[in-house]
C-alpha cells in the first residue's frame, strides 16, 4: 500500500472516530503526510530472485538480516529528520533526538542501529547514544524507515509463499508484528509495520512466544466498540497483538492505520497487564 493510500484510507478512519479521539490522534496524520511527500527516487529494490530470497527464509533468516547496505543513510534523512521533529512537539523526547541526530551526523550510529536484531528493534548503541527507550526507538524507526524499507523490499514481498515461513517476525525486515489480519477461511496474516510486509501464520499461536496451548491464548474485546476488532493475548508471555477479522469488515484500511487508530484496544489490553513488541506513540506519550 502506498503512503497516498495510506493518508486517505487514515481520514476515511477518523471520520468515524469521536472528535475527541481524533484529535489526540492528529500526530499520526502528520507522520502519514510525511511518508506521503517522500520520493522513492533514491531506493532501489533488492533484485533478489525467489530462488535467492527462499534460501535465506529455509534457514529462518530474514532478508535484511546481516545486510550490509540495508538502506542507504541518505535515504532516509529527509523522512527521518521530518519524523523527529514531529516527535519532539509531540513528546518529551528533545533532548534524546538531538542526542541521536550528532551521533547519525558523527557517523556513529546509521540506519542498521535502528534496525532489527535479536528479536528487537534498535540496538542498544542507539539507547546510549540517545538516552531514549528501546520503545521510542522502535516507533522512531517505523515511522522514520517505512516509505525506505517498503520501497527497498517491494520486489522481494510477492516471493513469499504460505509453506516459506512459520516465525513470528518478519521475514523481510525481522521486525516483531504489529499488527494481524484475520483473512478469508480464518486465517492469520500477521503484518509489519516496518517494512510493510506481511506474512501467513499459525492460526493457534502466539507469535512472540510460540505458545499454542489453547489455555494460553485468549481474546480481549473493547465493549460497545466495532465487533470485528479484538485483541489476542498470550497468558504464558503477557503479550498482546490487535487483530481485525476481514471477512466482517473487507472494507478495513491497512493494517498500520487500523492499529494507530485503534487505541482503545490498546487501554483493554494495558489495564490487564499485558504488553506489546510494537508500541504505538500514544501508548508511549500515555502509559495506561
């Protein structure tokens, strides 16, 4: 899905949320607008070919795993740099960014310390060198990589077949979900809002811990709210994901917009202790 898709399937959301709810959420609108105004001109897509992509995903590795030129820096800069200034009106994070800023423009840190490893997103030299949270780090990385990351794996995402991979990260960028799609027969497409890919899995699994006891699992729903959204929970790791069922609402938007313009699920989920791999913003800006 294309960032212009993106900001108008966002306003088609907002116009059935509360004023209210909308206007706590604007920050979003100003990150889709970003992505919007961003130019692809700069990213080439990897020309891998199926044969190549399937080898790595066979051994449960990633594609942009160990990579050595995942994306250019100054492919991301301009994203980047709008990104963070958004971030500093909107949160206490000032301070951290510019620390992070001097340590890009030193040659410190680049794009692969906020990139995925080890089940994480962002590396522990970026939380020193900025001072923030692993989580802010993540959601700085979706929001300032994605256009980049999509733009940069968009010919690898039509090679994956159901039988190429089971895990529950993300088999293009090794991101944790953010997100999962409940698709035709009941399936599970899990989705990633790093790099915008997506991918099938177990429908009776926790994708964090690989728990799939049905007595771990378990289902949250926000009473008087759309009957298709719930939240799957994990009682053996505490983690949580949003899901949207498709087949009751095949009109849904993407699935990163659906997760940011959902956080009343966010609440039901944090007020029973639960947690998730991918916090989005007002989480962070409103710990429940």
């Amino acid at each position: 899905m294309t960032a212009p898709g993106l900001l108008e399937q966002w306003d088609d959301l907002m116009r059935r949320r509360r004023a209210d709810m909308r206007d706590s959420l604007g920050v979003y609108r100003e990150i889709l607008a970003v992505w919007e105004a961003w130019s692809a001109e700069d990213v080439e897509s990897l020309d891998w070919t199926a044969d190549t992509c399937r080898e790595r995903w066979t051994r449960g590795v990633p594609l942009l795993a160990g990579h050595p030129a995942p994306v250019a820096p100054a492919a991301v800069e301009e994203v980047m740099g709008a990104v963070m200034e958004i971030l500093a009106a909107a949160a206490d994070w000032g301070p951290g960014l510019q620390r992070l800023a001097e340590a890009w423009d030193r040659g410190d840190i680049g794009p692969a310390a906020l990139l995925p490893g080890q089940g994480r997103l962002a590396s522990i030299e970026a939380e020193r060198a900025s001072g923030l949270s692993a989580d802010a780090l993540g959601f700085l990385a979706i929001a300032a990589f994605r256009p980049a990351l999509q733009r940069r794996l968009a010919g690898s995402h039509g090679h994956l077949t159901p039988d190429d991979w089971r895990l529950g990260v993300c088999p293009f960028c090794g991101a944790p979900p953010g997100f999962v799609d409940v698709v035709e027969d009941g399936r599970r497409r899990l989705a990633c809002h790093l790099c915008g890919g997506a991918w099938p899995f177990a429908k009776v699994q926790c994708p964090f811990c690989g728990a799939d006891e049905t007595k771990d699992l378990g289902r949250l729903e926000a009473e008087g709210r759309d009957q298709a959204y719930f939240v799957s929970v994990c009682r053996r790791c505490r983690a949580y994901v949003k899901e949207l069922d498709r087949r009751a609402r095949w009109d849904g938007a993407s699935a990163v917009v659906e997760d940011w313009g959902s956080p009343h699920l966010d609440v039901v989920a944090g007020r029973q202790g639960y947690w998730r791999a991918v916090p989005p913003l007002l989480l962070l800006l409103r710990p429940v």
